[in-house]
C-alpha cells in the first residue's frame, strides 16, 4: 500500500530542462526501482548513494527532488530531507516500509512534500507517468479544506464525528483494542469505523488516513 502526499506531477516540475534527483536508498533493488520510476516521469539525471554519508557530499549541488528512505544503515532520512530542504532542494520524498504513523507525522513537520509507504522493500508505489497516482494517493492529494466543511464531488465524503475521534486516537499510535477502551466501543466496531473512514479517504492503511487527515485539516 502507498501514501502519497502531495499530487505526484507536483513533485516533478516539467520543464524544457529534465528535472534531476537524487535517490538514497540503501536496499539496491528499492534505489533501482526508485530510479526507473523517477525516469519514467522524465527525470534523465538522476545520482544515487545508499547512506547518509554518501549521500551528504552532494547537498551542496541541489537537485529537484531527493527521495530518501527513512531508515538509512548510517542515520534518519527525514535529516537527511531536511538538510537539502536547508540547502535550496525544492522538493524531498520520504520512503519507508514500514507503516509508521510518528514518521509520517515527523516528515509533514518537517516540510516533506511526500512520504510513501511501500509495505516491502520492493513494491514502490512511485507513478510510473506524468498524473498517475499509485494506491491510496487519490485522497492524500485532495486539497486542503477546513474541518466540518462540507464534502464536495471528487472530495471525500463527510466523517462522522465518531469517526473522526476514532481516526484522532489512531494517529495517537493507539490499537483497535486501546480505542475501543477510550470510547466504549468494541474492538469490532472500531474495525468497522477504520474500514468505513477508509473507503472515505481513498486509503486502507492506517499511516495513509492519518496523512490524509492530516493534510486535509480533519484532524490537528
């Protein structure tokens, strides 16, 4: 499953000049796959490091986008975004395997355009052209609107305010079983609550309504 944050074309800026990147990743079949797809989106210059040190070198050359794993052999990636971010990089794409929704909280506060879950270490949800939007990026791309505001066509459609509690306490960390506890629920409802507030959002996975929510201003 993959969370993609902001609209894919976004993140590549087509122009007469190719975009350029650069890709650290430190599994070398998640760093090609990465590659392929940014080439696919007309990316032709594109360098890549497997680490922290590697990679920090080259932040003195920005580059339009860095996509960086979370978990580096040497370090946090999210570091590693923020110093090209602080060195003129208009663009940083987070890429984890796991679904950890304190990373994708840390990476919207740090200033992370994307972050992509990719649920292995191989099936990266990148778009493969210019538009296309990998799994789960249909909602997180939506625009920002304010809380309670009401839905409209091509948007999401309206939380509950149950709903919307219970998606709160999910981006606290806490289990079906905890928020069950905390509202006087069941553990079954709260799953039947998590799967209707994901057919909502476009996403199944709790890190991408959570980034959704997030992004949209449902929850703060």
């Amino acid at each position: 499953m993959s969370v993609l944050l902001e609209q894919p074309a976004s993140l590549v800026a087509y122009r007469p000049n190719k975009p350029t990147a650069m890709v650290v990743v430190a599994d070398p079949r998640v760093r090609s796959t990465v590659t392929r797809h940014l080439w696919a989106l007309g990316v032709r210059d594109v360098i890549e490091a497997s680490s922290v040190a590697e990679a920090r070198p080259r932040i003195g050359n920005p580059r339009d986008i860095c996509v960086a794993d979370v978990h580096l052999p040497d370090g946090s990636g999210l570091t590693l975004l923020s110093e090209t971010r602080a060195a003129g990089w208009p663009n940083g794409l987070a890429l984890s395997a796991a679904d950890d929704i304190g990373a994708v909280r840390n990476a919207l506060a740090g200033g992370v355009k994307g972050y992509v879950v990719t649920g292995t270490r191989t099936n990266v949800g990148l778009p493969t052209r210019p538009g296309a939007a990998p799994i789960g990026s249909r909602a997180a791309g939506m625009h920002r609107r304010p809380p309670g505001a009401p839905s409209h066509p091509g948007g999401y459609r309206e939380l509950s305010g149950r709903e919307v509690e219970v998606l709160r306490l999910v981006a606290e960390g806490q289990s079906n079983k905890a928020i069950g506890v905390s509202m006087g629920l069941s553990a079954l409802t709260v799953k039947s609550h998590l799967a209707r507030i994901a057919r909502k959002l476009g996403t199944g996975d709790r890190a991408g309504m959570v980034a959704v929510a997030l992004r949209t201003g449902i929850i703060h």
